[in-house]
C-alpha cells in the first residue's frame, strides 16, 4: 500500500490510518478529521484544480479565506498562487531506481539520518515560516509536511514502528532541537513551544505512543542527580507545557499526567518537585500534603 500511496502522490499517513482501523483500536475523532482535510487538499491538488469550470467555487470552499473578484478568478496566475504545490509525478528512472522504493528493512543508522534531517530541515522552514507571517491559503504549514515525513518513517518497518516512534523521540531530546540554543536560566520558553507545539501535538494525533516516548526521554533528563542547570530547567518547562495540553484527549492527557507525578514522586530533586508543583494542583489533599513535603526537602539552587 505504501508502494501504490507514493505512486499516486498519497501521503503515507492514510496508510497508517487504514492499518489502524482495520488491526488496531478505532482512531480519534481529531484524528479522522485532520486526515479528511488532508484528503480533501490531496483531490484539490490531483483533480480540482485542473477542473477551469468549477476549481474556483471548490477553491474557495477549502479556503474560504479567499475570495478573488471576478478579475483574479479568470487569471491562471492568480489561480496558480493560491494552488497547492503539484506533486511530482515519479518517473520512469525513479521506478528504477532503488534509493526511490519503500524499504521496510531499512537500517536503524539509516532511519536516524532520516529523522535528524526531517526535524533539521523543519527546524528551518519552520523559522522561515515564523518570520514570514501566516502561511499561504492551501499550502502546507512545515508541521504538516514534517509530519507526513516522519510517518512515512515509522511505517517503513511496521514490525519495528515503536522502535522508530523511540528514535524520534530520542533525536529531538539528544540533539536539544526543541531548547533555544543560548537560552539563559529564568528565561522565557514560549519561542521554542510556538515552533515545536504543532509538530508534536500532530504526531502525536498519528502515533499514539509518541508523546509518551518524548516524556520518557524528557523526565528521564529532568529525575536526573545534580543537574539543576538551563537545560534541565527548560526540560522540565517542557514537560509541563505538554502535559497542560488542552489538545490531547481527557484518558490521554491523565494518563501522560499520571505518569509524570509518579516519576517525579519517585525521585523527588529539585526539577521533578518544581514539575509536581505546576501539574499536581488539581490532586488531592493526600498528593499535594506529599507534595509539599517533597518541596520542603528539595534542595534550593
């Protein structure tokens, strides 16, 4: 299937999605209708588009930020700008050649180069997106595109899929992409959660396992002896941030937070105490009389 979606031009995401309704638990609702939008821009792209009698009231349904006057409706370059990108079509010596096929025994060294330049490169588009404003009516946001990449990875090696959940997870905690690279203690993380936040709230939509995966590398950081430094601080703010979520469902969001609370409660240093601070407030008399007595012995820094 992954042969025949990249054939086509398909993201890889609705073959993930159809493995899922079809062996797994029933995807969410969220879920579903992020995939129907994404289904809708691939037959607007594909066929709409081209269609001069009716792309113009199709084009404006889809995005309905849009409304060229009559002038700019009858003009192909105005047209063209608001248009999806066009997927290329492979070629002949595409199909040929080997580097261009799916490989579902594709080497872990391999698929960590992968990962380092899908997250690298968003990185920097993501930026660039930033600085340019709002991203252009039916073109894809970096987090989108970012997303499909990564997945496209994961179902690669269906047998080795949360092994490859891991490896992202690992690469974005190992190579610190997600803390500002001079960031002082004290300071303000709302820079790196605006770049970061979509991404990971996306992935997390197609890979159940993913967000907990990035708490493990995240906590694992944070429980750590003696470090109390910049990064360890703007580690335990991402913890926080991420379990606040108001986007992650309700048997989600307590499950990631359940986790967090007795991690930290098992190893009660100065971060896991301050992290148990923020996301504990709403527990119980019993959890938040523990609580403090962990602030209480936490070393002051």
């Amino acid at each position: 299937m992954s042969t025949v979606a990249d054939r086509i031009g398909l993201s890889n995401l609705f073959v993930v999605l159809r493995n899922d309704i079809a062996h797994m638990d029933l995807p969410s609702l969220v879920r579903l209708e992020d995939a129907g939008r994404e289904a809708l821009l691939w037959l607007w792209d594909r066929h709409w588009s081209k269609l001069d009698d009716i792309s113009f009231d199709v084009r404006r349904t889809l995005f309905p930020g849009d409304h060229p006057n009559n002038e700019e409706r009858n003009d192909p370059d105005a047209m063209n700008d608001t248009a999806l990108p066009t997927i290329k079509e492979p070629t002949t010596k595409d199909k040929a050649n080997p580097d261009t096929q799916p490989n579902n025994n594709i080497s872990n060294a391999k698929r960590e180069e992968e990962i380092s330049a899908v997250l690298n490169t968003f990185r920097t588009e993501r930026k660039r997106e930033i600085a340019g404003g709002v991203t252009k009516q039916g073109r894809k946001s970096a987090s989108a595109i970012a997303c499909a990449a990564l997945c496209k990875i994961c179902c690669q090696d269906v047998d080795g899929r949360v092994d490859t959940i891991g490896m992202i997870a690992h690469e974005l905690v190992k190579a610190r992409l997600m803390i500002p690279a001079k960031r002082q203690k004290g300071a303000s993380m709302q820079g790196a959660f605006f770049m970061w936040s979509n991404l990971l709230q996306r992935m997390a939509v197609y890979e159940a396992g993913f967000l907990r995966a990035v708490l493990e590398k995240l906590v694992g950081i944070v429980i750590a002896p003696g470090l109390v430094g910049a990064y360890q601080e703007a580690v335990a703010k991402w913890v926080v941030e991420i379990v606040k979520w108001e986007t992650l469902g309700v048997g989600a969001k307590e499950d990631h937070r359940g986790y967090v609370l007795n991690m930290c409660l098992a190893y009660p240093r100065h971060y896991p105490c301050q992290i148990v601070g923020e996301i504990g407030e709403e527990a119980g008399g019993d959890l938040q009389e523990i609580m403090q007595e962990l602030l209480d012995m936490s070393p002051s820094v």
